[in-house]
C-alpha cells in the first residue's frame, strides 16, 4: 500500500517530433527509477499505433508500453495506455478505451471526442497515482502541433491537467536539433513552456564537446537547461511503437547455417515486432519487402498480421505475391501466417457487419479450408500451449483479433491450449498458421519453428534475454549521461 502522506509524482517526456526518441527514453527512466528502488510506472494518454499488446486485466495496448512494464519490472496494464487509436484508413481509427473497442470515427469525430477521451485518461493517471511512487509519461508526436492544440489530451493538455513537469527530447540525428528544441519551445503558450523544465539531445555521434556553444546559446536563449546529450547506440534493441526499421548494425555470419525469411509490408501490417526476435536472431537473414521490391528466393514466407485483412488480401494479390507464394511452395520453400496471415491461407474471409471497412466475402488463398468471420468483439487473452506435434515444446503469445475461424480439424492444429487448439498445420507440413502473435519470442517455441523452416544447426539463443540486456543498456547510458541529481530535483519540486 501507498504512504498516504507521500505524494506520487509524475514527469512527461515530450518530443520535437515523432520518434524523437520517446518510448526509448521513458522505458530507460523506468528501469533506472526502478534500480533506485522507486514503484514507478510507465504511462502514455493517448497513442496511436498498430503494434499492440494483450494486458493482464483482459485489454489491449500500445506495444511500446508494454516493453515500458517490462523495464519496470511489471505486468502490462490498461491503465498504462487509457487510448489507443488503431488507424484502419488515412483518415479514420479504431477508438479503444481502457482496452476495450469502443467505436470508428475519422479525424474530425475523434477530436471533438477527446474531451470525453481525457475523462478515461485521467481516471487511469489517478489510479496509478494512488499505487505508484513515480509515473513516467510518455507523450505523442509533438506539443508543438498547434493546430491539435484545441481538446489535447497526449501532450500538454495532459501537463495542464495534472500539473506536471515536462523534459522535451529532439533526435540529432535527423538534423536541425537546435531549430527542433528552440522552435517547438516557442510554438508553445507561456504556461507551456514555464512547464518544460529540461532539454534532452538524443542519437549524438561524434566529440561531444562540439555542441557546448550551440548548447550554452540554447540555455542563455530559453533558460531551460540541457539535461544531457545521449550517444547513438549502436546494437540496441528497444521495440519500435510502429515505424518498421531495418537492422542496419547486424552482420550474418557466412561460416554458419543461415535461414532468409521474407515478410510483405501490408498496407495496414500491425505487430510487427513479432519479427524482431527473427531479426536480431544470429542465423537469421529477415527481409520486410515493400510495394515495387521484387520478391527474393527465401526459406520461409510468413504472412503478418494485418487491421485490414480483406483489403491487404486485395494488396497482396495485386502485388503477386500470390503467384510468388506458388512458386516459392513448388521448390520446397515453407510458408506461415500470424494472424491476419491465418486467415488469408484460409478458403474465406467474411465481414458481414463492415468491421474493416465495406461489408462483404472474399476468397482466400485457399491453402486451408477453414473461413473466417469477422466479428465485433475483439479476440483479447495471453496464451499458453505446446506444439501438437512436439508436446515438450511450450509456446506462449497472446491473441487480438476481430475474426472467428472455423473449419480447423483439431488433428491439424499446430498448437494445443488446454481444451482448445490454434492454427494449423498442412497435411505435408509445409505450411502452418497460428493467431499467435510474439510467437518467436521465446527461446524453445523460436528454435522450433526455425527448425521446421529449415535452420537445424542452431545456436543458442534467447530473445527475452537480448531485450533484459538491451534496457539495462539504455539504463546504464541514462545514468552516465543525463544529470540524474536534476531531473530527481525537478520531479520532486
């Protein structure tokens, strides 16, 4: 229980601009508070993200905070993410609150919404304040969007509201730090900025001692202090909130057994940090393939998940990848879907009640005769199971989806969960699906599936222990070079 007499603080971390370095920095500040023996708490308002993550109360959240609980050392929660918009068009978004679908509204709706939407938000901060010595908050895109000022409830509408501190954050890497932190700062109103309490310079290469005059004139010219300036760090790995990134620091070994593995970048690919564990692996060469690439020989195609399965079906086939997936079968290649990916090996797609988007039944690919049909309420549980084929082999994941599939002999699932089963395997073994989503996340399940695709000489290798080391990392390079004795004064004023 909470010391009524102590108060909980609470710190935001806002950026110049999208992936500024925000989730990173705040899942850093999480596992260095921890180590300081603090209860803290990661927390974002409002997010907007296809990476998602299942809760341990039965919701669903943003993926990035999420990896924030682990470097806390708890188990994710709804109240860490009250609002997570789930775009499934340019324009318009699946609206979840406290984890739970709640309605599709375009821009326009959305924003007269969020008034209602910062009633849950601040139901949950309060929540958490009364469990928690330390909230860590995490905001979205940039404050200095002026013209979502009105009704803002992810950046300094929030700040105003609960009266906290902010540390604003700028990538150096992208260029124009200086115009990025001095700009920002004055696009804001004078309360705004009396609340920005720290400059952060993230992603810095080189002499550091090079940006001391463009970092005193920013001092001498704001009166906000430079907090530190953090190095770029090469063989990190903190999971992406929705950008898909290439892994430019990892090297394949050519003495050593390698797999290629391909995936398509659908339109509206969601979790596809279900693919990091396969990218950092040591034997793995993982390719994502966008619109116009040609399609490279692989080992194994996988299928992601998708929050537009029938459109990215469309996509697929227009791309002709169905033709590639055909030939690729024929010289023995393997081939898996996740999710989204399941249900477009299936025979039919149904969504009668329009969920993504115009109501209707498409064919599948038709590698299994099972169908699918979407429904209104989502598909939200962590799992737990072992491989029908491999009994000693457990495999954990968790579940979001809309659809309901049917049509699977329970003597061709893939995976066994207490009374039920999942996915499926083909009659030659060639093919197989599963709803799973972080299915290569651990060490067992992931040499297993790597195994049946065709990698048998395997070296060890465990995922959970690489993320451990890589926020320990992050962790460690806070604490040298950020003035950590500041930013405790400042949450503590």
């Amino acid at each position: 229980m909470q010391d009524n007499n102590k108060q909980t603080k609470t710190l935001m971390i806002q950026g110049t601009t999208s992936d500024a370095g925000k989730s990173v920095l705040v899942a850093g500040l999480c596992r260095l508070f921890y180590r300081k023996g603090l209860r803290v708490v990661p927390f974002k308002p409002q997010n907007m993200a296809l990476n998602s993550a299942v809760t341990q109360d039965g919701g669903e959240i943003g993926r990035a905070q999420a990896v924030q609980a682990q470097a806390c050392h708890l188990e994710p929660h709804t109240d860490m993410n009250p609002v997570l918009l789930k775009p499934n068009s340019d324009t318009g978004a699946q609206v979840i609150i406290h984890g739970k679908a709640v309605t599709e509204m375009d821009a326009r709706s959305y924003h007269d919404y969020k008034k209602i939407a910062m009633d849950s938000v601040l139901q949950s901060h309060q929540r958490l304040c009364e469990q928690y010595d330390l909230i860590i908050v995490e905001g979205a895109g940039s404050p200095a969007e002026i013209n979502l000022r009105d009704n803002d409830i992810a950046n300094m509408g929030f700040a105003e509201a609960v009266d906290c501190p902010v540390l604003l954050v700028s990538d150096i890497d992208k260029g124009g730090v200086f115009a990025h932190l001095y700009g920002t700062l004055k696009l804001l109103s004078t309360s705004e900025q009396q609340r920005i309490k720290g400059f952060i310079i993230n992603k810095f290469r080189g002499d550091v001692s090079l940006l001391e005059p463009g970092n005193l004139w920013l001092e001498e010219t704001t009166q906000t202090p430079v907090l530190g300036v953090l190095p770029y760090l090469h063989n990190l790995h903190i999971e992406a909130e929705d950008a898909i990134s290439s892994l430019s620091d990892k090297s394949i070994d050519s003495s050593i057994e390698t797999l290629k593995i391909i995936v398509p970048v659908l339109p509206r690919i969601s979790n596809h940090t279900d693919f990091d564990a396969l990218r950092l692996h040591p034997q793995v060469e993982l390719r994502f393939i966008r619109q116009g690439l040609a399609i490279p020989a692989a080992d194994l195609i996988i299928l992601p998940g998708t929050k537009s399965v029938r459109s990215d079906l469309k996509w697929l086939i227009a791309n002709h990848w169905d033709t590639a997936i055909q030939k690729h079968l024929r010289y023995g290649g393997r081939l898996m879907g996740i999710c989204g990916g399941l249900q477009m090996l299936g025979s039919k797609i149904h969504d009668p009640l329009g969920i993504e988007g115009s109501s209707g039944s498409s064919s599948g690919l038709g590698y299994f005769t099972y169908e699918t049909t979407l429904q209104a309420n989502k598909q939200l549980k962590q799992i737990e199971g072992y491989f029908q084929a491999r009994q000693c082999v457990k495999v954990s994941g968790y579940e979001i989806h809309a659809g309901c599939t049917t049509g699977i002999d329970k003597y061709s699932a893939l995976i066994q969960i207490k009374d039920k089963t999942d996915g499926a395997i083909s009659d030659d073994g060639q093919i197989i699906s599963s709803y799973l989503h972080g299915i290569f996340d651990h060490p067992e399940a992931c040499e297993y599936l790597l195994n049946w695709a065709g990698l048998k000489a395997q070296n060890q290798y465990d995922y959970r222990e690489l993320q451990e080391q890589s926020i320990n990392l992050l962790a460690d390079t806070l604490e040298e070079h950020l003035d950590i004795a500041a930013i405790t004064k400042i949450i503590a004023n």
